[in-house]
C-alpha cells in the first residue's frame, strides 16, 4: 500500500510555474515551505486568502520572532504565488519586505587560512577547502566540480550553472592546480572531483560546511568560520593585494558591483595605506614662543 501523498492541483499547478521559469531545486522546495506555512496559519486553501489575511501573517510572524530573512523569503514566495499561480497581482501590495541589519562578512587572516588548510584532513579536503579559498568559490560550487573542469592549459576552473543559472570561469592557481592533483593522484576520481560516500554522487554541501567547522575548532580559529568564510577572505585579500574590484566582481561571479564592494569594509589593509586627512594637517598642538 502506498503512503505517498497526493499532489493537490494547487501545488502542482505552482510547482509548475516555477519549473517553466527555471527555478531551482532548492528555490521550489524553500516556496513550497512557505505557501505551507501560510496555509497552516490560514487554518483553510491560500487561494481564498485576503489581503488582511498576508498583513495578519506578518504581524504574527514579527509576534514569534521570525528573522528578516525568514520574512523577507516567506513574502517572496507568498508573492509569486499569488501574482502567478492564483493570477491575484493585487495581493502583493500587502507584503511588506523587512529591512535586514547590515553585517560585515567574517573574513580570516592569511595565517588562519594557512592553519585550516594545513589542518584539514586528508587530500580531499584540503584540495576542497583550496578551491574555495584559492578560486573564491561558493560552498555548492566546490561539491560540483568535476573533472574535467579542471582546465590547466589555460589555467581555469570552470563553474557550471553556478548561482543564477549562469557558467563562468575560475581562478586555478599553480598552488590550487598542484592540491587538486595531489588528490587526483590519491583518489582516482572519474566523474565529480569530490565525490562523496557514493562515488557516483557528489560530496554535500553539509559534508564539507561539517569539515570546516570541526577542522576550524581543532586550530583554535575563534571566529565564526563556514565555507563561505573561505570565499570571503579570497575577495578581501585579493583587494587587499591591490587587484582591481572589477577583477574580483568577475572571479566571484558577482552580478552587481555593490555586492563586491562590501568587502572594501573589512579590508583592513587597505584602509591602513590610506593617508587620513587629519595627518595632512599642520601640527595641531601650537609652537612654543622662541624667547627673545
């Protein structure tokens, strides 16, 4: 006997429109959640909701606790579902996007990156966490890889269908492409270049953020580290270096300027080789008279 679930025409019609506009695996499941919580709150069909029913849910989603980004994904979603699957554009108007604090990203020293590499364990993953420091890559970026995307004649990694459904090249450094071999030449990978349990699958992204977190604890790292950290400090340190922001916006696969700009926040070497205006004052403390 079965105990799968039906798929009510509502949701299918909804999974549907978001397949149609490409939208991703994780995007559809993260929409679907949240269409299901406002249902749940509505206590009946989301499509019979109101406008007051949208501004109720936030209110009680504020009431809970629930954090910008939590709201702010919930609004999106609840928005696309109206506006497209229930053809009710009218109902966004009662959405309100929250304003989310501005953090500055947890960036490591030169020498903790160097700690966590040396640290980490075994081939793959030191070879792992290079490629996410040395080519600035995204946490899903790395556990894609393949092969073949190791280009070392013209000394690239190429990133396919990376956020926003869009290629590009990456960075392959002489150290990165000697790490990857390293790991080549022990584990004999043949499809994904780091495959996980099952060597027909890729390794997780849960796999890789657990080795960074425990390799990060036992260097006695006290920050905050995650994959993603690695990412960070490969952008910081490149404008650290002096390399055009525009090169780094290329190699992160930025769309926009601003998101790369913020790293001109924590760079903290840059701001140090700037010259204050206050030293180009004249002295502030006043001469003492000469006597006569």
């Amino acid at each position: 006997m079965s105990t799968t679930r039906p798929i009510s025409p509502l949701r299918r019609r909804m999974i549907e429109d978001m397949t149609v506009r490409g939208f991703g695996e994780k995007t559809q499941s993260d929409y679907i959640r949240h269409v299901k919580n406002f249902t749940i709150f509505l206590g009946r069909s989301p499509d019979t909701a109101e406008g007051e029913d949208l501004r109720a849910f936030q209110v009680r989603q504020r009431e809970q606790g629930v954090q910008p980004p939590t709201m702010n994904g919930a609004a999106t979603a609840l928005r696309f579902f109206f506006t497209t699957t229930c053809n009710r554009p009218e109902m966004a108007r009662y959405l309100r996007l929250v304003k989310q604090p501005q953090k500055l990203p947890v960036v490591l020293t030169t020498d903790e990156v160097l700690r966590l590499l040396e640290a980490a364990p075994g081939p793959k993953y030191k070879a792992a966490l290079g490629a996410a420091y040395g080519a600035g890559l995204r946490v899903s970026e790395v556990a894609n890889l393949k092969v073949s995307d190791i280009d070392s004649e013209r000394m690239v990694l190429r990133v396919e269908q990376g956020k926003g459904k869009k290629d590009r090249n990456g960075m392959l450094s002489p150290r990165l492409l000697q790490l990857l071999r390293e790991w080549w030449c022990l584990g004999q990978p043949t499809t994904w270049l780091f495959p996980g349990r099952d060597p027909w699958l890729p390794i997780t992204t849960r796999q890789l953020h657990r080795v960074v977190c425990a390799t990060a604890d036992a260097v006695g790292i006290e920050k905050r580290v995650s994959p993603h950290t690695l990412r960070h400090s490969f952008a910081t340190h490149l404008l650290e270096q002096g390399v055009d922001i525009r090169i780094i916006q290329v190699a992160l696969g930025h769309s926009k300027l601003d998101t790369t700009a913020r790293y001109a926040h924590v760079a903290s070497k840059v701001l140090r080789d700037v010259l204050s205006p206050l030293d180009q004052l004249t002295p502030l403390t006043p001469k003492k008279d000469t006597p006569k």
